[in-house]
C-alpha cells in the first residue's frame, strides 16, 4: 500500500469510495429516486477520472488539477 500526503491510500481508499458511490445508485434507482441517481453518476465518472490519475502516480508524483505531475514541478 502506497500512503499519498493526507494519509489516505490511494488509488485504494479512492476504490472504496467509488464502491460506496456504486451502492448509493442502486440504492437510489431502486427508490425511484431518478434525479439522485443522476447526480451520483456524474459523481462516479468524476471518481473514475481521480482513480485513473491515481494509478498513474508514481513515489513522487502527485496529481494536480486532475493532472499528474512530478512532486517538484508542482512547488
């Protein structure tokens, strides 16, 4: 596990949000609650595009503004 600035690991604690986002959609559209699960698709595609990024990242890269970028280039 690679721990990224924050504490957070990524891309796994990425994929666990992005597991829960999955489940707030079906539980939305088995509500009939069309208009929530819209909104928590969009969200979803956002959280691919994180995810994407943060695959990408090497030790000393971060990702910045969806970007990745090398550590020192982002001082």
């Amino acid at each position: 596990m690679v721990r990224r600035p924050g504490g957070l690991a990524a891309p796994e604690a990425a994929g666990a949000v992005r597991g829960r986002t999955s489940s707030l959609i079906t539980q939305a559209e088995d509500a009939g609650l069309a208009r929530v699960a819209e909104k928590d698709r969009r969200t979803l595609g956002k959280l691919d595009k994180i995810i994407s990024a943060l695959e990408g990242t090497t030790e000393n890269q971060i990702v910045v503004g969806g970007q990745v970028e090398d550590v020192d280039a982002a001082s």
